[in-house]
C-alpha cells in the first residue's frame, strides 16, 4: 500500500495534500481546538477523500466557531439545522451530531484530566487496538481508522511520514508522543544519514 509520502513523490501538483503533509500531519498539536479540529475533520472524512476535506478546511472552522470546544458544545438545534444548510462543509446529521456531543464529552474530561491533550497525555502509549476501544468507550464516531488517522497525525503514533521523508526530520525534532523513549540517535541524522531535500 502506497504511503502519504509516496503518494506525494508522485502527484507533486496536489497542493491541498502537499501542504498539509508538509506542514500539518504528523506535528505535534496542544491546544484543545486544534486538536477538536483535528478529530472532527477524521471523523467528516469517513466515506470521502481526504482532499474533500482539505478543500473545505477553512470552511469548516468558520461554521465551527473555531472549533471552541464550549461554543460547539453548547449548540442547539438551530445550529444543527444552520450546519446541515452550510454547503461550504459535510452536510451529514450524524457528522455533525457527534461533532457537538463529542464537544461536550470533551468538557466532561476536564474535571480530571484539564483537557483534550491531558486526557491523550494520561493514556498514552497505548497500542492503536487499545487506543481504539478507549476512543469508542469516551467518543462517538470513532472508527478504527478514524482513531489510526486522528493519532498518527497528532503525534501520538508513528508512522505518519516515511524515514526517507525530510518531514519526518522536522516532526521528530519536536518530539511527539511517539519518539518518548526512542534515542536521540534514532531521531536525528547522522553524517551518514543526510534527510532528503523533497518528499
């Protein structure tokens, strides 16, 4: 199966997949909305192409107020009704129904773990098949590859760029939840192990 890496090496003219490889999936986030952002555009990809997403990115966070945790929590049924009507994003009903309930779910978190990224920080490392039950056991609408996507490309699993990839350079030198533990040496170029220029 052709990794993201490959895939790019090969369609250079894809600027929407581009960029976001080059400077989003991977990089480590630690703020709840980019991280709320992060889980709701996997969840909304399900079924589609990612490029769909890409392109509609910009929209989504204007539809989604930021995609501020305690404004999208406290939506009501106007606000369902308001992003069902918005063609600029999904329009699927349970997309974004567990958009809004995934949003309160994440306030509840924060009685004991302060946030999003303290509730992912408190249980990791997992594998991706416990991480997996934890997601569909505190979420709703988290498939396995939604929960492999959301992880691999907030950090919290490795894989997302291949070795030969100057990204994976970039990513590992801001160590992500996935290199604590692993040796400097194993993260870092040596003389004999220049990171490519291009992916």
């Amino acid at each position: 199966m052709m990794t993201y890496c490959q895939y790019l090496r090969e369609h250079p003219e894809d600027t929407f997949n581009k960029n976001y490889h080059d400077t989003e999936y991977g990089f480590p986030l630690t703020i709840d909305s980019a991280l709320f952002e992060r889980l709701v555009l996997e969840i909304n990809q399900a079924g589609l192409s990612w490029i769909t997403i890409l392109k509609k990115q910009a929209n989504f966070r204007l539809a989604y107020d930021g995609f501020n945790v305690d404004k999208v929590a406290a939506y009501a049924e106007a606000d369902t009704a308001r992003l069902l009507a918005e063609a600029g994003i999904i329009r699927n009903r349970l997309k974004v129904n567990a958009a809004v309930e995934n949003a309160r779910r994440l306030q509840s978190l924060r009685a004991e773990f302060g946030s999003f990224k303290g509730w992912l920080e408190a249980h990791h490392p997992l594998s991706l098949e416990e991480w997996t039950r934890l997601f569909k056991k505190t979420f709703v609408f988290t498939g396995g590859e939604i929960v492999k996507e959301f992880l691999l490309s907030t950090g919290y699993l490795p894989g997302a760029h291949d070795r030969e990839c100057p990204v994976y350079w970039q990513v590992a030198e801001l160590e992500p939840a996935w290199t604590r533990g692993l040796r400097k040496v194993v993260l870092v170029s040596h003389e004999d192990e220049t990171p490519p220029e291009t992916c």
